[in-house]
C-alpha cells in the first residue's frame, strides 16, 4: 500500500513542480514589486484568478513579461500602464471607477436593489390580495350608494 501511494505520488510530482513560479529577484524590493504586481493583474483566461494563483500559459507568459519589465528596470507604475494599454483595465484585478468601468461597480448594487424591489412589490401584491377586509370596505360603500340612488329614483 505504502509503495503504491508513493508511485502515485511520483506520478503527480511534475504537476506539481509546474505550478511553482520560480522567479527570484536578488533585489528584496523588485521582488516585493513582482509580488504586488502579480497579486494585482487579473488572469485574462481564468478571469478570477490572480496571474500569481493561475496555471493559465497566458498567466504564466503575463508573469514573465512582468519579470523581464522589472528585471529592466520599469515601475510598478509603468507596468501597470504597459498592462492597461495593451489589455484594458479588465486585466486589473480591482480596476478604478471610471465611465467605463460603472457598470462593473455599480451593477451588482443595481441588480440587488431591482430584485428587492421586486420582493417587495410581490408581497405587497400577495398581501393585498389575500386580506379580504381591506377592499371590503370600499366595496361596501359602493353597493350602499348604488343603492340609494336606486331608491332616490
């Protein structure tokens, strides 16, 4: 049993070793810098994964770009901008507020208010519905008014 699990763990230890990223920067702070920026750029594959997190080829080609920008001496700044301009603020894992992006922000509250407001107007509705008294009392003062015109003529 113990040899079996071992051979299975063999197996699956270069898939494993795929999804380590081993880029090192000699630099404490350029490698405070990559790990920012690959914690900040969104897995344009995955769309919810960060391009540290993902296994993507793309995700890994992003981190790779991201080394070389650094290793070169580029700004976080300036890859960031490089990132925007090439694959739109979708590629920042929480873009800024802006006129394109509203919609992003927004949406969900909006959808969330629509469907409250929706909950509430069909309970209004089942409510009014199901409480007799409430509509009996207009109906009541209608068929005595018809009746005393009926009796005045």
């Amino acid at each position: 049993m113990k040899r079996g699990l071992l051979i299975f763990c063999l197996l699956f230890l270069p898939l494993a070793a795929h999804a380590i990223d081993a880029r090192q920067f000699a630099d404490p702070k350029q490698q405070e810098a990559y790990d920012t920026l690959t914690a900040q750029l969104r897995c344009l594959v995955c769309q919810n994964q960060t391009i540290a997190d993902s296994n993507a080829e793309l995700a890994a080609d992003l981190r790779r770009q991201v080394y070389e920008m650094l290793a070169k001496g580029q700004s976080k700044e300036e890859i960031i901008q490089f990132m925007t301009d090439r694959y739109g603020d979708f590629v920042l894992y929480k873009p800024p507020f802006t006129a394109k992006t509203g919609l992003l922000w927004l949406g969900p509250a909006g959808f969330l208010l629509l469907g409250l407001l929706g909950v509430f107007w069909v309970i209004r509705q089942k409510k009014a519905a199901a409480d007799p008294a409430s509509g009996q009392a207009e109906k009541l003062a209608k068929i005595r008014r018809l009746l005393d015109e009926g009796d005045a003529s």
